[in-house]
C-alpha cells in the first residue's frame, strides 16, 4: 500500500514540473519575461495554445496554462502595449496542434 501511494505522489509531482505554467503580472517590473500578442501569426515568436488543465500544458512548446496565483507559476509574463517593448512577440492559436515556436532563437526565455 505504501509503495501504491508513493508512486502515485511521484506521478503527481511529475505532471506539475512538466507543466509550462504562467502567470500574468500587473507590472512590468515583475516579469520575467514581456509578451506582446501579434495580430498575424507570422510577426510571432511563438504561437500558443491555451489549455484547461495544468496537466494538458507542454514543457516550452507553447501550450500554456494560466495560474492563479504567481507561486504556482513557472514564467511570469506582463503584456505589453507595443511590439517594440516585447521580449517575445506570441500569436494566440485555435487548435493545440498549432502551438509551437517559430523563432528558436527566442526559446531560452521560457526556460
């Protein structure tokens, strides 16, 4: 029994390192990163993919799940007004099996 619990906890905390979880700060200054959302998939960095689950979320391919609270968070983003302020210029997509990274020069930042 002990060892079915000690497996199960481990398979829990796997799931939440793997997940690519974010959280959107007020101000600038608390972000690890700035994110501006283009208008056309083809002036981004990254196209990304909004999911329901922490557990449905990738591990810096673009399918992000938003936190509700900045402890939980892997990456804290601020969204910019202008292109020119971003780090990282994102494209929200659809479907999952569009996220992905266009710029992988861009990639160490969601690391």
């Amino acid at each position: 029994m002990k060892k079915i619990i000690l497996i199960t906890f481990l398979l829990f905390n796997f799931i939440e390192i793997k997940a690519q979880k974010v959280y959107s700060v007020d101000y600038a200054s608390q972000a690890d990163v700035k994110v501006f959302v283009v208008d056309y998939e083809s002036q981004a960095d990254l196209k990304v993919y909004k999911v329901d689950y922490s557990s449905q979320a990738g591990k810096n391919d673009g399918n992000w799940y938003f936190v509700d609270y900045a402890s939980q968070a892997d990456k804290k983003i601020y969204f910019v007004d202008y292109s020119s302020q971003a780090d990282l210029k994102i494209y929200f997509v659809d479907y999952r099996s569009q996220a992905g990274w266009k710029k992988a020069s861009k990639k160490q930042l969601m690391y």
